[in-house]
C-alpha cells in the first residue's frame, strides 16, 4: 500500500474520523489529500501521524522510498519539473523527461511510483499523436495500481484512456470509457472526491459537446457541491468557469459573472496563470455577448497581457471575439485587422469551440460586406457554413444562414435570401432552444 492508503486503513481500524487524526496539527482537507495518494505529508507531518497511530515512519514508507539505489527525491524532482512544463502544455518537455525516468533508473516495476511515471507519460502521449504508446503506458499503469489494490489511482489513469477517442470525435466511446472507470472505482473500499470530481468533469465536456445540457448543468452543479460539503477543492474552479461558460453559451446569463467570479478567485489562490487567463478571456466573451464591446476588448487584452503564451491555445477565439468587438462598434477595418490572423484548424474537440471558431467566417463575411467586397463575402460565409455543417446543426449555423438571407436581401436576390432564411429557422426550431 502507499504511504496514504496505510494512513487511512489505521485511521479507520482506530475508529478515527480525518478531523479527530489531523486534530490542530494538520487541516482535515490535507489528510484527505494525503489519504487519497493526491499529496505526501511533510517529515513533520508523518511524525505526528505516525505517533498518532502507533507505527514507526518506516512503516509508512514505500519499497521505492526505503531502497536506497533508487534516488526517490531526484526522480520526484524531475516530475515535479514535468508538471511545472504540464502547466505551460509543452509536451514535447513533458515527455522527454518522464521518457528520460523511465530509461535512466532502474524502477521497480511493480510499485506505485513505476506506475504513476506511466500514467503521467501515457496522458502526454496522446496530444504528440503517439497512440499506441500513449495506450500501452495508461493500460500497464492501470493493471500496476489494480495489482497494489489502488483502484482509484487505477480509474484515475483509465479514463485518460479516452484521449485518442476524444480526439477523432467519438464521444459516445469516450462516454463508455467513462462509464468503465467508474465501474473500476467501485471495487475501491474507500472514498476518492478527487476521482469522483474528476469522472463529473470529463463527463460534463463530453455530455457537453454532445449538447446535453440539461444533463451537463445537473453534472457541474452536483460537483460544485461535492467540493463544497467535501472541502476538496479537486478542479472545483474549472467547474465554476465551466457553469459560467454554459451560461453564456445558452444566454442565461443571470448567474455567469457570479462563477465567473468563483473560477478567478480559484485561478488567483493557485496562482496559475493560463487559468486566470482563460477565465479572464471568458469575461471578455460574456461581454461580448452581451453587446458591451468595448468592456469585452479591455478584458480580451488584458487576457493575453496576464499570459501570453495563452494565444496559442486561444488563438481560434481571441481573434474571432476581438473581431467581433470592433464589428459591433462599427470600426470595420479594426475588425477585419483582427479576424484575418485566424488560423482555422479541423482539429478542435469541443463541438461549440469548433463551430464558434469557423463562425469566424461568417462574421468576416460580414465586415467584408460592410466595407463594400460582397464577392468575397459570400465566399467567406459560405466557407464557415461548410465547415461548421460537418459537426451538425448549432446556432451558430443557423446565424450564418440568417445573415446570409439579410445579405441577399440587400443584394435583392430575394429568392435566395427566402431560402437561407427558411434554413435558418428550420436549423432553429430542430435545435429547441439547444446550442448544439
């Protein structure tokens, strides 16, 4: 067992609840982490466990850490430094670091720590399309943990097993992935809230990108209130930002700036910049929804300001929206400025991500329609109509073809803008009031 599954098993054989073991040394929340193999306790903090439940600290140590041709520290070290670059998504740095564990050190493979190098190398996989490898690490990661009885570390690793799926867009097979770690949590005899929050947040982007949103609300609002009564704070505010990108994206924008707020104030206690920037970039978007351009461009800015390097996974929106600002004030030329530098790309994951960046198009053709080039502006249109049609109906389509009638309209090729708009609200009326 790892050091926090010996720690829990003792603490429930004595009948002690977490608040009773971490007494005034500890806080209830670091215990549950600790448990839960998601942090390791100060040599400070193993002393005053260990002498609350009768074993000496070697007891609580692992094979790993008490065999001394291993260099435990250096290796954690080192994945310590590849989760600093994890943060930045440099996943080449990622991967030749872990590569680099895995041939420099003589592991046990067996244990835990062989297993959680795995399982880090496997998710970092996927995104440089090394599959077959990505599979191989998650699958040996998972039989390693099942082996030590860590089911939860074995569920944990399981559903990053949904990545490739994710990727070429079978979400109903990312969906039984889901469902099938689950099914390996279950076998676990203790709580994990970090499994659980992690298992609502995957499901909540893939029932998303399906557009079941109904279900998705009910996901996010169970695990926000699982952090809640928990006290485990487990991506609680990624949740928060997204409840309030739902909002926006169904225009129920009563309570977006309230969880707006929450998933700043959770970006600013980690300290993480690229999350205080996309919660940043998100007000930006709620205010350029709401028709206040010129707020919205203040915090689009200021998002790239916080973190630039953030315009690499934004790209595809911060244009679009900036675009969007300036087509709304009027100022044409800025907009097209700003819509031009978009790179378009298949490989976006998310469904409303995906139609909302070849929306772009659409809104290019108007500002090239406003500055006098209709050619081109239908063209444009056109472009974003046939892209964003390949993942099915959204609203965004049924824009596209709105706009394209109120274009012919004013063309006087009153047949055709009959046509478009006739598409348009048959679009509408399929989606009942769903983005997606």
């Amino acid at each position: 067992m790892t050091t926090g599954e010996k720690i829990k098993t003792l603490r429930k054989e004595l009948k002690l609840t977490q608040s009773q073991l971490a007494g005034e040394e500890m806080t209830k929340s670091m215990l549950s982490q600790i448990e839960n193999n998601n942090a390791m306790p100060s040599m400070k903090n193993l002393r005053y466990l260990a002498n609350k439940l009768g074993r000496p600290i070697s007891y609580f140590l692992d094979e790993d850490t008490l065999n001394e041709d291993i260099p435990v520290d250096e290796i954690k070290r080192k994945m310590r430094k590849a989760d600093e670059y994890a943060k930045r998504y440099e996943k080449e740095k990622v991967v030749e670091i872990l590569d680099g564990i895995l041939q420099d050190y003589n592991i046990n493979e067996k244990s835990k720590l062989y297993a959680d190098i795995l399982y880090k190398n496997g998710i970092w996989k996927f995104p440089l399309n090394e599959f077959e490898i990505g599979e191989k690490c998650l699958r040996e990661a998972v039989e390693i943990y099942k082996a030590n009885n860590l089911y939860s570390n074995a569920a944990k690793a399981y559903i990053e097993l949904m990545g490739p799926f994710w990727q070429t867009q079978d979400f109903e097979k990312s969906l039984k992935i889901l469902d099938e770690a689950y099914e390996i949590y279950l076998q676990s005899t203790t709580e994990d809230i970090t499994f659980h929050l992690e298992y609502l947040f995957n499901k909540s982007l893939v029932l998303s990108t399906l557009g079941r949103m109904n279900e998705t609300y009910e996901l996010v609002d169970k695990a926000i209130e699982i952090s809640k009564e928990s006290g485990v704070y487990y991506n609680t505010g990624e949740f928060y930002r997204m409840r309030g990108n739902l909002g926006i994206v169904m225009e129920d924008y009563g309570n977006v700036l309230y969880y707006l707020e929450k998933a700043m104030q959770f970006a600013e206690f980690t300290d993480n910049k690229f999350k205080l920037s996309q919660v940043i970039f998100n007000y930006g978007n709620y205010y350029c929804e709401i028709d206040e351009p010129k707020k919205a461009i203040e915090y689009l800015k200021k998002s790239l300001e916080i973190f630039p390097d953030s315009n690499k996974h934004l790209k595809h929106l911060y244009y679009i929206d900036l675009a969007i600002c300036y087509y709304k004030m009027g100022e044409y030329k800025k907009a097209l400025e700003e819509i031009i530098k978009t790179k378009y790309s298949d490989v976006v994951y998310h469904k409303f991500d995906y139609v909302f960046m070849w929306s772009g198009k659409v809104y290019e053709g108007l500002i090239l329609f406003n500055l006098g080039e209709s050619d081109k502006a239908l063209e444009s249109i056109y472009k974003g109509i046939e892209m964003m049609s390949k993942r099915g109906n959204s609203k965004h389509l049924a824009f596209a073809y709105k706009k394209l009638s109120d274009i012919y309209s004013k063309l006087n090729d009153y047949e055709k803008a009959f046509k478009t708009l006739k598409k348009s609200e048959e679009i509408t009326k399929e989606l009942n009031g769903n983005p997606l």
